[in-house]
C-alpha cells in the first residue's frame, strides 16, 4: 500500500511514482536468489579520488580525500 504524506499529486504524478516502484521490485525479483546486486558506481570510492596520492608534506592531511 502506497500512501502520500505530503502534497496533492495528480493522477499522472501518483501513476508515475508506483510505475517506478512497480518496475524496482520486478527488477529485484528477476534476480537469481543468493545473486549479488549490481554496485552502483556513484557510491565507488574511486570515482571521486581517482588515481592521485597525496605527497608527503606540511599540508598533506589536506590532500587525503578530495583531489584539487
């Protein structure tokens, strides 16, 4: 059961919302039970610090995460 809590969506805008809920849950049933799901590359680690090292230096505690 869907509820909305906030807001008066119309009927194409509630139709459009349980399209995309309708189609995640076929999408996670259609998986192989015990199959990983898919990692989502937004959440990867590597995309924001890419290759670089920081070098060792007075401000180098400054450099660890986000490259300039």
């Amino acid at each position: 059961m869907i509820k909305v809590v906030r807001g008066n969506p119309t009927p194409e805008e509630l139709a459009a919302a349980l399209a995309v809920v309708r189609a995640r849950a076929a999408a996670a049933a259609a998986l192989p039970s015990g199959a990983a799901a898919a990692k989502d590359s937004w959440a990867d680690p590597a995309r924001i610090a890419g290759s670089r090292v920081p070098h060792p230096g007075p401000a180098a505690w400054t450099r660890t995460y986000w490259p300039s």
